[in-house]
C-alpha cells in the first residue's frame, strides 16, 4: 500500500507565527491535493498542484509540490485561529483512480 | 444547493446486523468513493465507483459491499459488520474520474458497532 506520510502530526503555534507541513511519499504522483478538515464536517479542497516543481500561492497558504512529484509541502505566513484545523494531502498514483490520503496534520493557532 | 449528502449522520448497531449508508449527490459527478476515517490513520478509500454500474477496491475494502445503480447514489452496505468498523465514515464525489479533480465530501457518518 502507497503511503502519503505527513509532519508533523500535530502543531500547537501563536498567532501570527509561521509554520510549514510536509507530505512525502516513496511514490509518484500525479497530482496532489491539500484539505482542510473541520470537526464534524468533511474535508474541503484547498488546492491541487499537477506539475513538478509547482508553487501555488491562496492568500496567505504557498503550497509546493516536489520536483520529482513525491512529496509536497504547505506553509502558512502568520497563522491566525481561524486557520485551526486538520490538513490532509491526497493524491493518486500512475495507473490508477484510488485515492491515498495522508495521515494528517491537526493544527492550532492559539489566539 | 450543489450537496453529498449521507444518511444516517450516526449509528449504533450490534455485529452482525446489516446496514446499509445511503450517500446522494445532485452534481452529476461520475465519480464517488467512500473513506473511512479513523485516528492515527486518517482517512482510507473503500471503494470507489468511475461510473454507473462501474465499481472497484480502494485500500479497505474487506467486509463492505457497494452498488452503483444509478448515477446519483452510492450505497455503501455493511453485510455482517463488526467491531473494526466502528469509525466515521465519509462518501465524496467529483465530476470526472480525472487526477486532480475536487472532491466533495458528505458530512459523514459516524458507526459504533457494539
């Protein structure tokens, strides 16, 4: 089984610090996707990154798929409490549709 | 308004009684999955489904059963469930079964089986 392990588990930061969450794989991936996750609710697309070496900026979230597409990262400038969360990556490999997620990354931005 | 939508929202059963989660959408996505999300695991495909009549495992697919009968629904049926399947459980669906695609998640569905 394909495995998308993400770091850290668990972030506990003040706001306005930064911070950075990884997602690595010994896979290839076609495209790979980042979520946000509220409690009591389903995950919600942040973005999808396809390319190699593609930087994607939404506001004050970069997110960066790796050259050789086996990993990611998400970094977020001057976290606030409402970027409190759980953030997971997902993607799927060559020749197939299943869909890996990541183990996660439970983040909290204490006010 | 564009929804998934799953029912029950909550569910306690005892092992071995079948159930049956119901999970809709009004997009006319081709695509739907059923995950199951667990602590320390996050979330596990259970089966997907490309299209009508079109179904195929995810990671964990032992001990459920899927159908794809129509395009808008995608039951995910438990025939003799027992304790390891207590968990949340999500169904999400995207236009196409394209890489890439955003998928739109339920509210989920949370299984106790005692």
């Amino acid at each position: 089984t394909q495995l998308l392990e993400q770091s850290p588990q668990f972030l506990s930061i003040q706001e306005g610090e930064n911070l950075t969450v990884y997602c690595n794989s010994s896979s290839v991936f076609s495209s790979l996707q980042w979520y946000r996750q509220e409690p009591g609710e389903g995950p919600v697309l942040l973005v999808t990154v396809v390319t190699g070496g593609e930087v994607k900026k939404l506001k004050r979230l970069t997110f960066q798929f790796g050259d050789a597409r086996k990993d990611s990262s998400l970094h977020i400038t001057a976290a606030q409490p409402g970027d409190t969360g759980l953030y997971l990556c997902a993607g799927s490999t060559s020749g197939t549709y299943k869909y890996i997620f990541g183990t996660g990354t439970r983040l909290k931005v204490l006010a | 308004e564009a929804q998934v939508t799953q029912n029950p929202r909550y569910l306690i059963t005892v092992t071995g009684k079948k159930l049956t989660v119901t999970c809709s959408q009004n997009m006319n996505h081709e695509y739907m999955s059923w995950y199951r999300q667990d602590p320390g695991l996050g979330l596990r495909q259970i089966y997907y489904s490309m299209n009508v009549e079109v179904t195929d495992k995810g990671d964990v697919p032992e001990g459920y059963k899927v159908s794809r009968k129509e395009k808008r629904n995608f039951p995910l049926i438990l025939e003799s469930p027992s304790p390891n399947q207590t968990s949340l459980y999500f169904c999400a669906s995207s236009l196409l079964a394209f890489k890439g695609e955003t998928q739109y998640f339920g509210p989920g569905t949370r299984l106790l089986v005692l």
